[in-house]
C-alpha cells in the first residue's frame, strides 16, 4: 500500500512535470484515499501545496548542495528532492533523519537503486547547512533576493517593483507566503442574537473567531475543519467569502426591488451577496459559461435558499439582446490572471506569463464591449478583478471610459471608513500585506443618460 509521502510525490509529478493544476490533483487524491487516516491526508496536502509554493526557494538550496543542477534532475528524483528539502525546512514536526531516510527508500521503490547515495549524500548536506544557506545579497540584487526568499518568478518582482515599488513588492510577498483565517459572511438578515449564538457555536468548537474591521458581518476563522461541520454554513446564514469579494456589493450600492446581472458568477458568492442585500426582493441573475459552472451556483441558491436569485448557462461574450438595459446594477467580476489570490491558489505565479495577462486583459475588454449594454440609463456597473495587474484594471477602466456612455462615481460613500480615502476617485485596488484582503480591484462606473 502506497504511503503518505509516495502519494505526495505522486501528486507534486503531476503538478510539476505534467502541468496539472494543483487544487485538482489534491482533490481527486485526496477524494480517492478518503479512508487514510486524517493526519495522513494533512500531511499530504501540507506537503504538496507547501513544496508547490516554495519551489523556487527550495531549488535554490538544491542548486547549491548538488553537483547535478535541478533542471537536469531525472523528474521523479527532482520532486522527491524538492519536496523532502520542504519537510527539512517547514516542517519542524518531522526529523531530518526521517526525511532523509524515506526519500532513500522512496527513490529505491520506484526504481532508482543506483541514485539512492546521490539522494543520501544532498539532503544529509542540506540538513547539516540548514542555517548556512546562501540567498542573493539584497543589497546588490533585491529582485533575485525578493525572488528567492519568497519564492517568485523573478518576471513578477520586476513588475510589481516598477508598479508598486520596494517596500510594497516585499509586504505582498510576504503575505503570499502567510497562512491566512477562512474569511466567513454571516447574513445581513440573520438577528444579532442569533448571530452571537452562531459565534458562541464556533468558539466552543475550538476555532478562534475575529471580527473584521472592515464590515461588520464579516468574521475570520482560524482552526476551521471543514465548512459542512461549521454551525450555520449547511443551513445557509453563513458564506465563505473573502471581504474584497464583499466589498463588490457594498459598491453596488443596491437597493431593494434592484434588478442585478452577475455576467461571470461562478461560485456564486457574490449574487448570494447580492440577493441577501435585496431581502427577497427584486431579482439577480447569476450567469457563467458552462453547465458545471451553473451547477455550482445552483448549489449555493439551494443551500441558501435564496428565492430571488436565479440561474442560466450563458457566454458573456454574447450579447443576449433581450437583457438589453434591463438591468439597474450589473457586476463584471471578469475572467484575470488572479495575480491578488496567489496565496491561496499556489500555482498561478508559475502559470502566469506576460503575453498571457495581454490576453485577459484582451478577453475582459471583449466582455465588457458586451455587457454594459445590459445597463439600464443610469444604472451602475461594477467592474472588478481579483488581480493587482494595472494592465487588467486601471488600465481597461481608462478604455472602457473613453469608449462607452460611462462615468466613474467615487467609491467613498460605499466603503469602510479605511478605504473611503482611496477609493474617491471610483477605483479600489487592494493589496495583500497592505489592505485587510486579498488582492482585489473594484470600480463603480455609472452609465450616463
């Protein structure tokens, strides 16, 4: 029977050297060996979004311990590498004799007898050196040390130092790199009394709440299990949803009988959102591209039971010409490079390129030549990504401006009292490490008569 460690081995191949995405590979795992013990699956998972995301920091140790360079590595032996340096480094929990020893017989079950000394000889170096490690010197080449201390394509230190400057780049690496809560939305229509209970519910399971200073229906959980086991998730009073996504409806200003069109909807988050501000009232209409899309949707409608929200599979890129100005509010959450939520979905910095962030920005423009036409005179479109690529938001917010019957109304009036400064002038970008969410930008354009 196949271990913890040969399963995450088995999972960071096909991450790594097959190009499978990450959330995928751990679900169908980790669905497939339900029956492991939970430690085992903990630990699997650890291991495997941990390497992920360390993965360049930790081929930098190995480039300095191995007289065979990373890139020239046989690919199983690479990973096995990668990801027992991760155990050696991040994981205080396991010896380093026990990280050493599993990778040898690791590498002698699948086949590798002849190179299980080669494997011996780097990591027992690498255990003995932890504290002797070799990084760019900051001061003569900060991106290659911002690079590899934290662990990014040096492409995007780059760009982020000529946008955001030194001491910013640093603080959004950093919070990359940090474990955050789970961000949860109690209802707006669910009683304080009850909403005490629920909190009182939550802390008597062990999990740590805080209340976010930004909305007061927003809370982070530490020490959360699984959502289906939380008090107050399966009866639908709470969503998982991080305050930048909330702060799309807080923009919206919505009022109640509000007809509002989510073109690119999927999970759902944010037309739940949407149709619990409206308390039953008017009507939003959550559409995304395919069935499967439309199926996670549905899931939230049922969960929450929300009667004044409905579905539909439709390409945003087609224009439906009987929604035409039909709609008082329309959010465009678009289709981006995710640039802002890297901390949670480790495999976007290595999948992302620059002719890849001119194509979204391209896709988002497509989009938008489509859907403001669903505006009614007067109404309100909220664009909004979860990126921090100027090229994806301020930018096409300039284009669309120049190009459409639309104005920028200051974001202010909408916001918590932190953010009201900065988001005058009708456009919000948040910054991981610098704001309380994740990376997000929001604009409220308003369509003119």
């Amino acid at each position: 029977m196949e271990n913890s460690r040969e399963l995450a081995v088995s999972m960071l191949h096909e991450i790594l050297e097959n190009q499978k995405f990450s959330h995928l590979v751990i679900r169908d795992v980790l669905d497939k060996y339900d029956y492991l013990d939970a430690r085992d699956k903990a630990f699997m998972k650890r291991v495997t979004e941990g390497t992920l995301e360390r993965k360049i920091q930790i081929d930098g140790i190995l480039n300095q311990f191995s007289k065979v360079p990373v890139s020239k590595m046989k690919p199983f032996i690479r990973t096995l590498l990668r990801m027992s340096v991760y155990q050696l480094f991040f994981m205080d929990n396991v010896p380093d004799r026990a990280v050493c020893n599993e990778a040898v017989a690791l590498a002698g079950k699948r086949g590798f007898r002849n190179l299980q000394g080669f494997i011996n000889g780097v990591l027992r170096n690498i255990a003995r050196n932890k504290d002797n490690i070799n990084y760019p010197d900051k001061e003569k080449d900060f991106k290659a040390y911002l690079s590899m201390v934290y662990s990014m394509p040096e492409w995007l230190v780059e760009k982020w130092l000529s946008e955001y400057g030194s001491e910013k780049t640093e603080k959004i690496l950093d919070s990359f790199l940090q474990a955050g809560p789970v961000s949860v939305r109690i209802g707006e229509g669910v009683p304080k009394p009850e909403r005490a209970l629920l909190i009182k519910s939550w802390e008597d399971m062990g999990i740590a709440v805080e209340a976010h200073p930004y909305l007061s229906y927003a809370f982070r959980l530490s020490g959360v299990t699984g959502m289906m086991s939380l008090p107050g998730f399966p009866e639908g009073l709470v969503s998982v949803q991080d305050v930048s996504s909330m702060l799309v409806c807080e923009a919206a200003g919505l009022k109640e009988g509000d007809v509002v069109m989510d073109v690119c909807a999927a999970p759902g988050g944010k037309s739940a959102h949407a149709a619990d501000k409206l308390k039953g009232t008017g009507q939003v209409s959550a559409r995304d591209l395919t069935d499967y899309k439309a199926g996670l949707i549905q899931n939230t409608i049922d969960r929450m039971s929300l009667n004044n929200m409905q579905v539909r599979v439709q390409d945003a890129c087609i224009l439906c010409k009987e929604d035409i100005e039909t709609a008082d509010v329309v959010f465009a959450d678009l289709p981006c490079s995710g640039l802002g939520i890297i901390g949670k979905k480790k495999d976007i910095k290595y999948h992302a390129t620059e002719e890849g962030l001119l194509e979204l920005a391209s896709l988002q423009r497509q989009i938008l030549d489509v859907v403001w036409q669903y505006v009614k005179k007067d109404g309100v479109l909220i664009y909004s990504t979860c990126t921090i690529n100027p090229a994806e938001n301020e930018e096409n917010v300039r284009w669309f401006l120049e190009h459409y019957p639309f104005a920028c109304e200051s974001l202010s009036p909408y916001l918590p009292e932190a953010l009201q400064e900065e988001g005058k002038d009708g456009m919000l970008q948040l910054l991981p490490g610098i704001h309380e969410t994740d990376g997000f930008f929001i604009a409220r354009l308003r369509r003119t008569k």
